[in-house]
C-alpha cells in the first residue's frame, strides 16, 4: 500500500513538475494567484559581470592580444583569469583539494590537527552544527586562506619599499617589504595576515614570503591546520601585461613533512583601472543569521 | 513514533504544497551542502523579505497549498558578488512581490528552508544563476 502511494505520489510530482516548467516557460496559465506573465514573455537576465558600482566590464575584441609584461611592476587591478569565481576555492586549496585525489604529507600532528578541524567542505565535511570554521563567526580569514578561499578582485599597489595587496574578501590588506629587511626568527605577536617580506628575483618574478601567522587561521575552506611555524611563500611572475601568475607553496615542519603546493601557476587576469572591487565583508550579524538559518536546516 | 510522523509531514509538504523531482546539480551552501537534499522544488510565491547579506543571500517567502495553507520559506542564494552578475541587485525583490520559485535544494531536517536555483518575477523574468559563468564552481 505504501508503495503504491509512493508511486501514485512520484507520478503527481512528475506530472505537476511538467505542468510547472511548462507554466514557466510562459506556455500556460500559471495556475494559482495569476502572477504568471503572459505567454512569450519569459526571459533569462543574461550574466554580465559587473564591479562594485554596477558599471559593466568590457569584454575585451576576439582579437585582442595583450602587450609584454612591464618590468618589476605588478600594480593593477586582478582578479582570477579564468572566470570572475575561479577564486572561489571551496574544496580547498586549488591544486591541493581535499578529495579523494589529493593526499597531503601530514604529520601525526597535522593530521590529529586536521582531525579537529570540522569544515563544510571537502572529505571532512560535516553539518553546520559540527562546522567549527572559525571564519564562519567572522574571525578574520587569515594567510594564506585570503588567497585559497574567495579569491576574487585584488588590487596590487607598489611603492619604493613596498607591493601592496588590497582584497575583496573581507576588505582587507597586505604588504610586502621590499626595503632589505629580513623576517624575524621569532615573532612575539603573531598576527592573522602575518609578516611578510618580498623581492625581485628578475624582472618579471617577484616572491614573498610570509611567517608569524595566528594559528587559529585555517589554510584553506577545508581545515587544513598550521602551526606558528608555518612560512607562505608566494612567487607573483607577471607572464605579460594582462597576466600574473601567482604560486602558493606551504611550508610548516610541525605540520606537513614536506612543503606543498597550494596555488600552481594560478592567472589572475588585469582589469581596467576604472573597475571599482565590490565590497565583501563578512558581518558577524549577517552570519549569525545565516548560521541560525543553516541550523535550522538540520535541525531534527 | 515522532519521527514517522516527522517524515509524513515532510511528504505532504513535497507533494501538495511543492512540485517535486530528484535531481543532482547543487549549488554550493557557503558552510556546506550536508544539511541538503538535492532536490526541485517549484512555488508560486509572495516575497516576504530580500535579505541581501554576506556570507550569502536569502529569500523568505509565503507559499500557499490547495487548502489554503500558507508556509513561510526561507531559500539560500548565493553570495551578492555572485549574484550582481547575474542581474539581481539589494532591491530585486520587495515585500509583496509575486514571483515564482524554483528550489534545487531543500532541507533534510524537513523544514521550510531550501536553496534558490531561479526566481521568475512578475514581468516574466527569470532570474537565474547558472553557475557556470564566472566559473570556479
């Protein structure tokens, strides 16, 4: 008797679905509530990629070609090449995800730390009323995870003694020194961005790198852990003017038993001077209300 | 016992008040897709409220049933630097609004909660992001 009413049930479904999609294509009536526009005049809002002021980005002539890379210079205004949200990184670090593909070199003690970690995504993932992400109640996101999660418009500022990296996630910045001083040994305030120094290694590379991070930061969406000993080393080669690619390797001796790619030659591709980056911030009110929402998702 | 009749209740929303079919394209929550079950759900809609916030989007909702029942909703969307691109702005949507719903994700615990994969306005606009421009995912 169930069975038959599953089956009477799916049918039902199936039938009214059909009606629906045929309603929606502006084909019928519109059952209930006459909302319904009139037929024919169904329409898609076609993607156009805006900035922070609603302006639309150009698409650039079929024949475009880009000119040669600038020399030592890596200001502009990025965002990932291959799509406005190929940044978006929710399994992990991009070329290091957390599925069954991807296996990283962790310790005993960077997989019992990892093990701690209760993130939404990747082969850990859990309900949000197990998800212990610390950016999920808006602590800051942290090196090298603004790089490894919602990685989306950034603008690179240069000065004499400094590159500068301003975000759109979580509206924050960053900045490389490039005055010849060297990172300490030790940090006595460890920070959530870190410390960071940088240089010209030729004319078109530049790497940096980063130590003094707050281990309460993950590296990246899917919990990967990091001890106070990890070091960021991010290498910026401008391939032309329109493109940089950025390299993010991971290395923390307490963690993983070798350093580890997180970002392979990842494009960012060069805007125009007049895009403004749209504000992404993450409210501690809005998430509350969202986690109070996902929580009743599940809730038994 | 309650949960026989937690699961009842769960069908009855599917079937009578929603138009139901199984399907598998999700689209990512912010914090995860376990608390979904990937499914199509369409309802004729009044907007309740446009929440246009971080770390992603939400709209509430009154759908009625045949009997005249209305259910408050609340549907995920995605984060407002996404949706821009789709056309959607902080005031697409207003309290009052007629509009129609389409769900591709609702959730398990059998609450009103679901997540957004289009919204067809009044004027016949379908509001809609596809998930593949902009890649990434």
């Amino acid at each position: 008797m169930r069975r038959r009413v599953v089956v009477f049930a799916v049918v039902l479904a199936a039938l009214a679905f059909s009606l629906s999609a045929h309603a929606q294509r502006g084909g019928g009536g519109g059952g209930q509530g006459g909302s319904a526009p009139p037929a024919g005049t169904t329409k898609i809002s076609p993607p156009v990629h805006v900035d922070g002021w609603g302006r639309a980005v150009a698409e650039k002539p079929k024949d475009y070609k880009p000119g040669p890379a600038p020399v030592r210079d890596l200001s502009g205004i990025w965002e990932p090449a291959e799509g406005w949200r190929a940044g978006v990184q929710a399994n992990g670090a991009r070329d290091n995800p957390s599925d069954r593909n991807h296996t990283l070199p962790f310790t005993p003690l960077g997989e019992q730390t990892w093990k701690s970690h209760h993130p939404g995504f990747g082969t850990t993932a859990v309900d949000i009323q197990f998800n212990n992400d610390p950016f999920n109640i808006c602590d800051p996101i942290g090196t090298p995870r603004i790089n490894l999660f919602n990685l989306r418009g950034v603008q690179i500022m240069q000065t004499k003694k400094q590159v500068l990296l301003l975000y759109q996630n979580s509206q924050v910045w960053r900045n490389f020194w490039m005055d010849g001083r060297e990172l300490p040994k030790e940090f006595d305030e460890p920070r959530w961005y870190g410390y960071s120094v940088g240089r010209w290694t030729d004319d078109y590379t530049f790497v940096a790198q980063t130590r003094g991070l707050d281990e309460r930061t993950w590296i990246d969406n899917a919990g990967r852990p990091h001890s106070d000993q990890l070091m960021v080393e991010e290498t910026f080669h401008r391939v032309n003017a329109d493109i940089i690619e950025l390299t993010l390797t991971i290395t923390d001796p307490k963690m993983y038993t070798q350093p580890w790619v997180a970002l392979n030659k990842f494009q960012l591709g060069l805007l125009p001077d007049s895009f403004d980056i749209r504000e992404q911030l993450c409210s501690p009110s809005e998430a509350a209300t969202y986690n109070t929402i996902q929580a009743e998702a599940v809730k038994k | 016992m309650k949960h026989a009749f937690h699961r009842e209740e769960h069908m009855k929303q599917m079937f009578i008040l929603c138009t139901v079919l199984a399907l598998t394209a999700p689209v990512a929550a912010h914090h995860g897709n376990a608390s979904t079950e990937n499914k199509t759900v369409v309802m004729k809609a009044t907007v309740v409220q446009w929440l246009w916030t971080n770390p992603h989007t939400f709209l509430k909702f009154d759908a009625k049933d045949d009997s005249g029942n209305v259910t408050q909703w609340t549907a995920e969307w995605n984060n407002p630097s996404t949706l821009v691109n789709f056309g959607l702005t902080a005031k697409t949507f207003k309290a009052g609004d007629e509009v129609t719903v389409t769900l591709d994700g609702v959730a398990k615990s059998g609450a009103p909660i679901g997540r957004i994969k289009e919204v067809m306005l009044a004027n016949g606009t379908v509001m809609r992001y596809d998930g593949v421009a902009g890649t990434g995912r």
